[in-house]
C-alpha cells in the first residue's frame, strides 16, 4: 500500500490486464502503441546514443590535450566530431526530451492512451533506424562535414563519398520521425485532456510539451526541406546551395539554423519546464505562479525561433536584419529572466527537502545560468563579432547542453522514475554523479571560454604550440596548452559523471528501492497512477478542478477516510 | 586572460568596449542567481526545522515588474549593441603615420567608408581557399598566408572564397565576417602598432581546416613600398622560372607536351604554400 490515495477499481474497464501475451515480451514492446512502451523505447535509445557521443567526446578531448596531437587523423577527427553533433543533439538531446513527453504528457493530462498509437511507434522507429545508419556507417564512410555540413563543402565536389549522405539519412528519418510524435502530442494534448483540465491549468511539463511540439513543427520541415534539397545537389545536379549554378550557400545556413535553434530551444525548454515542476514538488508549495511560468515558457520558444539569424551574425546579411536578429536575441532575456525569478522566488518561504531530482534540479539551474548567460555574450553583434565559433562558443553551449538535457535530463529521470519503474534511483551514487558532472563541466567548459579569447577556433582537430608564436608577436594563441589540458581532464571527470547516473538507472530499474505509486508527493496527475502505470493508465480519469488536481485527490480521500495511524501519514516518505 | 585580444585597430575597439561591458552585466547576473540559489536553499532547508511551507502566490504586479526590468536591460543592450556595431562599421580614415597614397575605394554593403579625400583606404582582396589566404594588393601582387599591411592606414579587406565557406579573423584587428564563394563581404582594419598578428579561419571548412591559419605583418610605409616591390619581383622571377622549366619540358622529346593541363603559377610564389607548421 502506499502512502497516497489507492482508488480501487470497481470495474476494471481493461480486461486483458495482466493476461499474458502469446508473442515474446520484447516483440510487445517494439511494435506497441502505449505510449509508455514508446516513450521507454525513445529514453533508452537517447541514453544508449548519449553513451556513444560520449565515447567520441572523450577521443575528441584526448586528442585535444596536447599541442599539435597526431594520435587522431584530421579526417577520422572530423568524423568523430561530426557524428558526436548529431548523436548528442539529434539523438540524444531531442528524444529524451520527447521521450518523456510520449510517457508522461497523457498521464499528466488524464488521457489513457496518445491521439495516433501506432504513428507515434512509427515515430521511434524511424529515430531508432536513422542513429542505427549513422552508426553503421563507421564500417564504410562516416559523416565529415563538420557538426552543420555547410554547403559547398557538403557538397560532391568537396565531399565526394557517402558520408554527407549517411549523415542527410540519418538526420532525415529522425527528424520526419520527431515532427510526427509533435503533431501526435499537439492533438494528445488539445483533444484527450481530463475534463476541467483547462490549458491554464495545465502542468509546466505537459504545457512546454505543447510548445516543443510546435517548435518541431516549424523547425522540423525547414530541416527536412533543406535536407531533401543538399541531397538532391549531391546527387541529382541540383542547384538550391550550388554557389556556381545560380544557389545560394547561405540558403543552407538559414535553414539549418531555424533547424538548430529550434534544437536548442529544446534543450532549454523541457529542462525548464521539468524544473518548474520539480522545484515546487520538494519546497512543498506551488509554483509562485504558474502562469507567468507558462506564459516564459511559451514566448521563449516563439521569440527563440525567430532567433535564428543570432548564429549567423557574421554573414553578409543586410544589417537590418542582423540587428532584428540581435533584438529577437537580446528580448529572450524577458521570458528567460521570468522563468528564473519564478524559480528563485518558489523556493522562498519553501519546506526544501534536497532529494536527487532536487539536487539535479538546482545544478541544472545554475549551470544554466552560466550557459544561458555566455549565450547572451552572442547575441550582441560586436561581441559575437569576437567570439563566434571560437572556443567560447563550444564552451557556452556545452553548458547549455550539461544544464539543459544532461542535469535536466537526469533530474527528470530521477523525478519520473519511480512512476517509470516503480522504484527510486539510488541516492547516494546519485549525489557522487551529480558532484562529478559539476565538478568536470566547469572544468572542462571555463578553460575553454578562456581559450576562445586567445583566438582557438572550434571544431579544430589540432592547435599549435605556444613557442611558435612566441617572438614579435603582439598576444593571442597564448596559453592554449594548459587551457586544453585542464579542460581534457575535465572531460574524464564530466563523462564518469555521466556515467554513474547511467548506471545508476540501469540498476535501479531491477533493484532499486521499491516507491510506491506517490513517492513525492507531486501535485499532478500521474501520480495518481500506479506505478508502473497500467496498460490504460487510470480506472477512474478524475475531474480537474484546480492547478493541482493531486492534491485536492488527497484531501477528498483524507474527508473520506478519517485520518490514519501517525506511522503511515509520515509526509513525502515512501512506504513500499 | 579574461579579456579579449586587446585592440589594435578602432574597431577592435568597440568590439572589445562592449566585451566588457557584457562581461560585468554577465558576471553580476550569473552570481546574482547562483548565489540567491544557494542562500534560498540554505534558509529554507527542511532539515534546518524551517517553519511550514507558505503557500505564496504571486499576484501579477511583481511578474509585471520583474519582465519590465528585464526587458529595459534587453533594451539597453540592444541599443548599446547598435551603437557599437556602427561604430565599429565606420571606417576611419588613415593616420599621419599611415600610408597616404590612395588606392582603389570600393562601397561596401557592410562598411561605411569615410568621406575625406586624400584619406582613401587601401584595399586588399582576400580570397579564402582549402586551407590558406590569399591576399591581393591594388598593384595586383600577391602573398599567400602572411598580409603586409602599412601601419596607421585604413584597411578594407574585401573578402571572397574561391571553394567553400570560411571565415576571416585576425584577434586584435577587428571583427571576423564569412567568406562565401560567390559572395563579397568585407571588413576592415587601422592597426596602431607595427608587429605581427595571427589569425585563422573560423569556419569548419573541411580536413585541414585547424591549419588554415594566417598572419599579419604591419610595418612602417617605406617598408611596406619596399616590401611589394620585392615582393612583385620575386612573383616576377618564379613565374619567369616556371616558364622557362615548362618550356625546356616542352621542348625535350622524352617529354611530350601535356595538353590542356594548366599550369599553377600561383603555388610557386614566394611565401605560398603552408601555415607555419610546415
Ligand atoms: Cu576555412
């Protein structure tokens, strides 16, 4: 029994529960629509490619440790470098974010099921067999383009084996596969919510659910389209980013960067959003305002898209549009700046208990701050001027990745999963990764924010030893050798971090503590599932007639039921 | 170490003056947060026996204030933020130390070239290939990897590519701006101080993209003058070279004549060829 409400089926509406199925278990799960099977699928397949990004990651900084390193070949370095960018942000970053949406968005709202249950198994498949082409092509040509392939060096003429095409594939059916999961969580959302549930009261999660999905929507087939068209001028003589026949290279930039600024914004928003739902859960009192949070989230994705010439600054675009761009930027500091005021004030006058989703939570926010901040340093043309694909850059949004999917990730891993498995994460394993990751993040990123003012480009395979520049030389290309050292070294310590939550999760699954079907004590609606939830969810959908339907479910049920012995009402601890 | 390359031209200038400035806003908002993060968390720790819980909700006066304040400092930046683009776009003419002989002046979209008269700028073309700079001076000489430049004299760096995209920045001259095929761009450049700068490209640009490096010598007028006579002589001499050899070549019987294949003056040149690696 646990601690919170049991509602116990008087007429169970799903018969087939618990009967066993004929075909092997796996074969259930990769061909089923529940939306849970999906968004497990989604998670495991974002951690097992995090785990192979981090593999490159790690051989990107050992050849980066020291000058002038010949360990790895420039080419086999582009390589590594080009699939670790569309591992950690096209197969990472974004199906664990959507992922956790497919799980949670219909347990959030009280549906029982997605809109579209098999699109929404089509969706994962596509993603899965798109990384499983990138990767498979490490035995003939991988991808050497860099992490955006830019046009003409994608093109045939300067990259003539399959590897651009490999990378055009494998990014092709993720991102068809992600738009198709956005339009199936947009009609989820507007169509099957539990009755009450008005769009005002929806949770940050489920909310910024919403806003990703029109994100992937617009952003998504910019990409696709721009896709289709460098494939058909690699192979079919077409003309679209063909400098010589009439094309245009910068067509290219200005796609893919709605594309990418797109991806961004979705490592920003979720982790905001999971945060804006963690944060209150373990001060124990709401959100200081729920609207405003939603309200930041919502602008934040639809000024952050229209954003996306920031990254294109130093084009030869017209400077009008360049300072549309810097304003477009620069006013992300309102809903950004809201977000974190709600954050810091709900914690005030709080009851904060620091538990792991919690702990997460708060270093995801500070180092969001930091990455969020640097990325601030871009938006203003001159700046971005001096530090534009320099080693600032890769630094600023290394820190957005580490607080946004990463911390963010994890904490919302740690918050979910006992509904996900019934069970906690470990605490303790979960406390030496968290000071792990922080400890390597700083250190691997602030050296790099310093080698990017001494002039070290990003993406480099190699820099040059101090001593060459050393006689007559007015500055620059200083200190880049202890500046990579440390930051190499930071590396190890950042993916070790990583890792012990990653295996802390592959333990927990089986072993860990049992947590019953409320463990937090959270005010929305998956809690009022069991734990895992069953095939159809809920027995009864509730009605909604607050911000926090969980917590009027728990008075209704403390009227009813007339208070209970002291050694079970003990708050926010589990009963197994 | 905090900083940027200090500035060396009056663009830099504005560049860095704005670094700066973004780099105090910076500093303050992030220690701002994080240390209202741990304060907050500190004071309101359950275990520290805090009271219960309040259940605060903000009324809508305090969220209105808060996004206000937010949006004047985004407007501060944008407007200090045009206000230095500008300024750094502004080509100022050359100094009394600079080289006073005029060259061609070309318009460029993103540049704003001064007024006066006898202050008009010298223009270099710059060509970005796989891996290395090509720099083309009025009189039609050229250098691979390395610009001479005359000290105190407005430079217009008019930027082109003849592959693919890459991205010209000397630290301390100045911003860095894309060099597209097909495309002219520019920036420019007055450097105060003779000596040498390095730069790169800053655009991934294929395998030997981290070798694509490039230098800067600013040297007194006279020595400048001096140095692109030499410099055309030298150009003159190896193409003289190259002809001759093809010629004997040609004109040998063990070697017939290679038809259609054209030969590359260019690579002979003095000074081409390579990054300081090799
Ligand atoms: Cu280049």
């Amino acid at each position: 029994m646990s601690a919170g409400p049991t509602i116990h089926p008087k007429r169970p509406e799903v018969v087939t529960d618990g009967v066993a199925s004929s075909r092997p278990r796996w074969l259930e799960i990769a061909t089923s629509g529940d939306h849970k099977d999906v968004g497990r699928m989604l998670i495991a397949g974002s951690l097992a490619f995090l785990a192979l990004a981090l593999i490159e990651f790690l051989l990107i900084r050992l050849q980066l440790a020291v000058p002038e390193n010949t360990m790895i070949e420039p080419v086999t370095f582009n390589r590594l470098l080009s699939v670790m960018g569309v591992s950690l942000v096209v197969l990472f970053a974004l199906p664990l974010v959507l992922g956790l949406y497919t799980y949670l968005v219909p347990l959030q709202i009280g549906a029982r099921a997605l809109a579209f249950p098999r699109l929404a198994n089509l969706s994962t498949w596509l993603y899965i067999v798109g990384g499983a082409i990138l990767y498979t092509s490490f035995v003939y040509t991988p991808p050497e383009a860099g992490i955006n392939p830019l046009p003409p060096l994608s093109d045939t003429a300067f990259i003539s084996n399959n590897g651009v095409d490999v990378w055009i594939t494998a990014v092709g059916l993720s991102v068809l596969g992600f738009v198709l999961l956005a339009i199936n969580l947009l009609v989820t959302l507007r169509r099957l919510r539990a009755p009450g549930l008005a769009t005002r009261r929806l949770p940050p999660f489920a909310f910024s659910a919403g806003v990703s999905s029109w994100i992937l929507l617009i952003a998504g087939p910019a990409m696709l389209a721009a896709l289709v068209m460098l494939e058909m001028d690699r192979r079919f003589e077409g003309v679209f980013f063909d400098p010589g026949g009439g094309g245009a290279p910068t067509y290219w930039q200005h796609l893919s960067w709605i594309f990418m600024t797109g991806c961004y914004l979705l490592m920003v928003i979720p982790a905001a959003a999971a945060i804006s739902e963690i944060l209150p859960t373990f001060a124990r009192k709401p959100l200081i305002s729920r609207r405003a949070v939603n309200l930041s989230l919502a602008a934040t994705g639809a000024i952050g898209l229209l954003a996306w010439m920031q990254n294109m600054l130093t084009a030869s675009i017209p400077i009008g549009w360049l300072y549309f761009a810097m304003a477009a930027a620069l006013l992300l500091i309102v809903p950004v700046g809201v977000l974190f005021v709600n954050w810091l004030a709900t914690l005030a006058s709080g009851a904060i208990e620091l538990r792991a989703p919690m702990l997460f939570a708060l270093a995801a926010i500070s180092t969001l701050s930091i990455g969020l901040v640097a990325e601030l340093f871009h938006a203003v043309i001159p700046v971005n001027w001096l530090l534009a694909d320099t080693a600032d850059a890769t630094a600023a949004t290394g820190y957005v990745v580490v607080g946004g999917p990463v911390l963010g990730g994890i904490a919302a891993l740690h918050y979910w999963f006992p509904k996900l498995t019934g069970r906690f994460m470990g605490e303790s394993l979960a406390r030496f990764s968290l000071v792990a990751i922080l400890i390597g993040a700083h250190l691997t990123l602030l050296p790099m924010f310093l080698a990017g003012l001494d002039g070290q480009q990003a993406d480099v395979y190699k820099y040059f030893e101090d001593d060459l520049y050393a006689d007559g030389v007015v500055g620059t290309f200083q200190s880049l050798d202890t500046y990579n050292l440390i930051s190499s070294i930071g590396a190890l310590v950042l993916v070790t971090g990583i890792v012990m939550s990653l295996v802390n999760a592959a333990r927990s699954a089986g072993h860990g503590r049992r947590a019953g079907h409320d463990p937090w004590r959270g005010d929305t609606l998956e809690w009022l599932a069991l734990s895992p939830p069953p095939p159809h969810n809920f027995d009864v959908v509730p009605d909604v007639r607050s911000d926090e339907p969980m917590r009027d479910i728990r008075d209704a049920v403390k009227r009813r039921h007339p208070p209970v012995p002291a050694s079970r009402a003990k708050s926010g601890e589990p009963v197994a | 170490m905090l900083g940027p390359e200090s500035a060396h031209s009056p663009n830099a200038e504005d560049l860095n003056a704005l670094y700066w400035v973004m780099m105090v806003i910076g500093l303050l908002l992030i220690v701002a947060i994080n240390a209202a993060l741990i304060g907050l968390v500190v004071r309101y720790r359950r275990s520290r026996g805090a009271a219960a819980p309040r259940r605060l909700r903000s009324r809508r006066p305090i969220q209105v204030v808060a996004a206000s304040a937010l949006a004047g400092l985004a407007l501060v930046l944008f407007v200090l933020g045009v206000i230095f683009t500008e300024n750094a776009r502004e080509v100022e003419a050359s100094g009394p130390d600079g080289l006073q002989a005029s060259s061609l002046l070309t318009a460029q979209r993103d540049i704003k070239p001064p007024g006066g008269e006898d202050t008009e700028p010298l223009t270099i073309q710059a060509s970005g290939q796989q891996w290395i700079w090509r720099y083309e001076y009025p009189d039609g000489t050229f250098s691979y990897y390395e610009l001479v430049v005359p000290v105190d004299t407005a430079v217009l760096v008019e930027l082109n590519s003849t592959d693919v995209v890459h991205r010209w920045w000397v630290p301390g001259l100045g911003g860095k701006f894309d060099v597209v095929p097909d495309q002219q761009s520019g920036t420019w450049f007055k450097a105060d101080e003779e000596g040498v700068y390095y730069g790169a490209s800053y655009q991934f640009s294929g395998a030997a993209y981290a070798a694509m490096r490039t230098r800067v010598r600013v040297v007194t007028p006279t020595e400048y003058e001096a140095w692109l006579e030499q410099q055309a002589t030298d150009i003159q001499d190896a193409q003289e070279l190259v002809r001759r050899q093809l010629d004997e070549r040609v004109d040998s019987p063990d070697n017939p004549p290679d038809d259609g294949e054209s030969v590359d003056i260019d690579s002979s040149a003095p000074g081409g060829g390579g990054g300081p690696s090799q």
